[in-house]
C-alpha cells in the first residue's frame, strides 16, 4: 500500500493525500481522517 500527498487539480492548489493508485482520500491538513482510512484498509486485508 502506497500513500502519497500532492496538489489536487481543482482544489485552489491544497494538497491532498490519495492511495498509490491516484485515488484522492482527504486533504492534506486532515491526517488524522487520512490515517483512519488507512488503518481500516488494513483491516479489511489482515486475516
């Protein structure tokens, strides 16, 4: 799993993060939602 953090077009030039794949999760100043979302993906895939 692959998390990054760039500009989203369209979005007055705030940075977002998104999975590998360019899937945009939440804005950048949100990390907490952002690590939310990323231990619940954990989840689903952990036995």
């Amino acid at each position: 799993m692959k998390i990054e953090c760039h500009p989203r077009p369209g979005a007055g030039g705030r940075w977002w993060f998104t999975w590998g794949g360019g899937i945009w999760m939440c804005e950048g100043d949100h990390v907490t939602e952002a690590l939310v979302q990323v231990k619940t993906a954990l989840r689903r895939v952990a036995p």
